[in-house]
C-alpha cells in the first residue's frame, strides 16, 4: 500500500502544471527554448568594448573579459533550471556604472521603439542602452549540469522553469536599473497591447517599481503610446495605466500621463508619413494628465512640428519627380 501511494505522489508530480518535464535526445534534455546565441562571447565582449570606446566613454576602463567570465560564472556548469539573480551578483559589481538623472527610460511592450528613440544613450539610457543591459539585449544562453559549455541545442523557458539563466539575468538587471535611477523618471507603455499596456505580472511591475528610490526620484512621467494603425485599448486615465498611476502615487510620487507624446509619435509617423493617425501631429496638441513641464510645449513642439512638415514635404517631393 505504501508502494502504491509513493508510486501515486510521482505520477502527481511529473503531470501537474508546476513541473514541466523536458524530453530527452541520445541522453541529452531537448528544452522548448531557444538555444545559446551561436559566438555569444564574441558578441558579448564586442559590445563591451563598443559600449566603453564608443557608446558611453563616460563609463571609464572597464576589464570586459573579466566581465564576460563573471557572466559566464553565473551559469555555466549548472543545472539552467536553479540559475538564482544573486548568480549574477559579481558581474552587476563589475558592470555597474552611474545612469545620469532624468534619462532613465522604463518601458513594456515597446523594445523596439525605446531603442530607437533613446538613440543609444544620446537622448535617455533605458536599461538595454547600460552597460549591464547590453550583456543580455537579443541574445539567449545556458549551460547545463556537469558541462562547461553552453547548450546550443535549446535552453527552458519561463513556462519550463522560471529560475532559468535568462529571466534570473534579467531580474537583477531590471532591480540594479530600478536602484540606480534617479531624478525624472520616463515610463513608454504601448496603448495598444493586447491584455493592457501595464502588465501587472512582469518585469517592470515585480522588479522595477517596487525598488525604485523615493528620495532620489523627483517625479514620474507616463507615455502611453498607441500603434500607428492599431486600437486604443489603453491611455491615461484608464484600463491597466490608471491602475499604474494609483500604484505610483500610493507610494508618493508625483505622476505626469501623456497619451501619444509627440516627441515619440513624430518618430513612429516617419515610417507611416501619409496615416491619418499621423495627422494630429499638426493638428492636436498631446493629451496630458497632471504635471507639466515646460521643456515638452510651447515652441518646442511648434519647432518638432516645422522640422516634420519639411521632412514630409521633401519626402514627397521627391516621390513625385
């Protein structure tokens, strides 16, 4: 009886929905994941020396060899299942550099159009534009139990286990960014995500607001930005962003919410220059929810709108010869 009802608790545990069981391939797990990015410590140590030669000199010397074995150290030889963020702990010290205030940039459900309007630190410096960022930006690895090498295969993803190389990485990125980030805060959401444009289960909601400092934080300024072409699901006031505003100013911060900031909405209407949707760049002023600051109107976004007007009107001057 005791044989049956061991025997019982085992199949309970291989079937239930917390343990995903990997298949196996001549004796090797096959993970549903991605495996390593073919070169990894070539690309990883290039951007490095990019990141300090040529990105952000400010950073000053930094030993990128040294950083890539600390990175390498974190889960190569291990199990890619019990990968913990304290892992990382050595690389984040020697990785670690000064993000100047008011160009930190949170975001969700917007990588691409963050990197392009941070312009790679020139206008803010979003976590993937920092040095520790740029380690893990596009990129996939893990290694696997009693091997020091990298699993090139496949590596598990967060539905197989969510102490994997990956997301522990990016855990004590995201809380080491949340820490180091100072004076205005910006925070780009998508308006038109499917399921909300603040996830209330992710990285910015578990790791990044709960650590961020409010002694060094002057105030918080919300972009909520729709697709060119796609539904306003969300926006100020509203949905899931109204239940980031309450969040934030429950903890005290002072909170600005701007639907479709022009700054953002005339780089997003260079590729969908003829769009209706690209017309109130010139015709309507930006939505906007509490504070303002006098650097985002006035002349500034008559100037933003002349420099538009002209790129457009050259653009199709030169389709029509």
């Amino acid at each position: 009886m005791m044989k049956s009802f061991f025997l019982s608790l085992l199949v309970g545990l291989l079937f239930s929905k917390d343990y995903v069981k990997p298949t196996e391939i001549d004796g090797k797990k096959k993970w549903k994941g991605e495996g390593t990015t073919s070169n990894l410590e070539s690309i990883v140590i290039g951007r490095c020396y990019e990141y300090i030669r040529i990105v952000n000199p400010s950073v000053g010397e930094k030993n990128c060899t040294e950083i890539w074995e600390a990175f390498k150290k974190a889960f190569i030889n291990k199990d890619p299942c019990n990968i913990l963020p304290s892992d990382y702990e050595l690389f984040i010290n020697l990785s670690l550099h000064t993000i100047p205030p008011n160009k930190s940039l949170f975001w969700e459900n917007n990588h691409l159009l963050v990197t392009s309007y941070s312009d790679r630190t020139r206008r803010y410096m979003p976590l993937c534009d920092t040095l520790i960022g740029s380690f893990g930006d596009f990129l996939n690895w893990c290694g696997q139990a009693n091997d020091t090498g990298f699993n090139y295969d496949s590596c598990p993803n967060t539905e197989e286990c969510e102490n994997n190389a990956v997301e522990s990485f990016w855990k004590i990125a995201s809380i080491t960014y949340a820490k180091q980030s100072s004076g205005v805060i910006y925070i780009m959401l998508n308006g038109s995500a499917i399921g909300g444009a603040y996830p209330v289960k992710g990285f910015f909601a578990d790791y990044e607001v709960p650590n961020f400092q409010k002694d060094r934080i002057s105030r918080i300024e919300i972009w909520v930005m729709d697709d060119i072409g796609g539904p306003d699901l969300d926006s100020c006031g509203r949905g899931s962003v109204q239940i980031l505003e309450e969040r934030l100013k429950t903890m005290g911060y002072d909170i600005t919410c701007i639907d479709n900031y022009k700054s953002v909405l005339l780089l997003k209407c260079l590729d969908y220059l003829n769009h209706s949707d690209c017309s109130i760049v010139s015709s309507a002023p930006s939505t906007q929810r509490g504070l303002v600051s006098p650097a985002r109107g006035g002349s500034w976004s008559r100037l933003i709108y002349m420099i538009f007007v002209a790129f457009k009107r050259s653009v199709l001057a030169n389709f029509s010869t």
